[in-house]
C-alpha cells in the first residue's frame, strides 16, 4: 500500500512534458504546472504563431504566460520527495521501471525489441507490435531451450569429432615412425651389403692387377734376355762375315739358323 502511494505521488510530482519529477516546478493559469525551463521551451516553440497554450490542456492565452514564478509548495513537496527517496527497493522478481515515465516495465516491444512501460506504448511504441513481457519471455525462453539442446548437440559432435582426430593424429605418427624405423634398418642393411661387395670387387681388381703385373713382368724379363742373345748373336755374325772363312760361315749359319727357330718358338710361346 506505502509503495503504491509513493509511485502515485510521484506521477503527481512528474511534469507531463519531461515526463520527469518538478525542476523548479511553476504553474500556468489554468492551473497546470510544468518544470519552468520544459514550460519556457514550449512558449519558445509558439513564440511565431503569436498565440500560447497549456501543454496540458491546449487552454490558449492571448500573451505569453510570465514572469514564471516558482511554485514554493511543490517545490517543497519534491525536495521532501527526493530527500525521504521515491519508491523502495524493487522485490525479487518485480519489473524494473521506465525511466522516462517512472511505469512498471510490463510490455515488449517486438518492432525495437524493447521493454517498455504502458505510456511508451502510447507514446513512442503507438502502433508497434506489442505483447506482455511474460508472454514474450516465455517464447523466448522456449526458443533459448532449442537453441541450448542444439548446441549441446553441436559440442558432442564436435567433440566426437575431435576425439576421433586425436585418434588419427596418434595412428598416423605410428604409423610414420614404424615406417621410418623398418626403411632404416632397410637401408642400414643395404648399405652393409654394398660396401661388402665393394670390397670383394676391390680385392678381385687388386689380385687380378697382381696377376697380370707379374705376367707382364714375366715376360719383359725373357724378352729383355732374348735381346741380349740376339744382340751377341748379330755380333758373332757381323765378325764372321768379315772374315770370309767358308768353314766358320757355313757353322755359324747352322748355329744361327737353330738359334732363329728357337727364337720364334719361345716368342710364339710369349
């Protein structure tokens, strides 16, 4: 009950331009009252048109209203307001208020997507698509229920999905390693047998340079040996033949001439 009056002397404190408890409140003639510098906006705004009327009640006054006096008792009363606070703390669960026009915040607006208060949707919200704001909550809160079971659909799955890469990540680095390991050992053996055969080639090139090097040794020794035969054997016939005795030609001939088919026999067998 305390509070309902409190908000009720409140609307009655609050100035229908600003929609705001009295600044400096002051009254026109017909009784309205006004903060004064909402009021002096208002004259401002008619000053061209030469006539001036109540914002309240659209009373027309053939003179601007003025001096603008300060109405002392609502001046009072608002500052007894202000200093005793307005309206209590809200209870749990109760709709905050409209600032603007100090109304229970009980309607939604879907067009702005706004809580407002009764005057806004009379107001700025005229014409809008408006419901209560339990009614809105309770559509929304179905769809914020479909959209959390979604995305604790989506969150399983994607962490199926990445349970099952994991997994994947782990069977390839096996697989590469066990891969790795086997090639290895492949060409670790591999490399044991080439340079095994690369020796024995080795070995059969060294023995067969031996072999030949002696053989070719072998027969430069029984050639350079036949050639100091030949050589002495020249000799002996260049001596006989100069001393022209039948006999010493005719017996060096036949010494010469075996010794010549020697010759040829051992070089055919070189």
């Amino acid at each position: 009950m305390a509070t309902f009056q409190c908000r009720e002397l409140e609307e009655k404190l609050s100035c229908a331009i600003c929609l705001d408890i009295f600044t400096e409140p002051v009254t026109t003639l017909c009784g309205h009252n006004f903060c004064k510098s909402c009021l002096q906006g208002h004259l401002d705004s008619q000053g061209s048109a030469g006539l001036y009327d109540c914002p309240a009640c659209r009373a027309v006054f053939q003179q601007r209203p003025g001096p603008l006096c300060k109405n002392l008792v609502l001046a009072e009363m608002v500052q007894f307001l202000k200093v005793r606070g307005s309206l209590p703390p809200h209870s749990e669960g109760e709709l905050s208020g409209c600032l603007a026009h100090r109304k229970p915040l009980d309607l939604y607006c879907r067009e702005e997507g706004l809580c407002i208060c009764s005057v806004c949707a009379t107001r700025e919200h005229k014409g809008h698509d408006l419901v209560t704001v339990e009614d809105e909550r309770l559509q929304r809160e179905k769809e914020l229920v479909a959209k959390h079971e979604e995305m604790e659909r989506q969150v399983k799955k994607t962490e199926g999905l990445i349970d099952t890469l994991k997994m994947q990540r782990i069977s390839v680095k096996d697989s590469a390693s066990r891969a790795q390991t086997n090639y290895v050992n492949k060409f670790v053996m591999l490399k044991m047998e080439l340079e095994e055969v690369q020796d024995k080639v080795s070995k059969y090139i060294e023995n067969e340079e031996q072999v030949a090097l002696e053989q070719a040794d072998s027969a430069l020794e029984r050639l350079e040996e036949k050639c100091i035969e030949l050589r002495e054997v020249r000799l002996k016939l260049a001596t006989i033949l100069k001393s022209n005795d039948s006999v010493q030609i005719l017996k060096v001939f036949f010494e010469v001439w075996l010794k010549g088919a020697d010759l040829e026999l051992q070089q055919c067998k070189l």
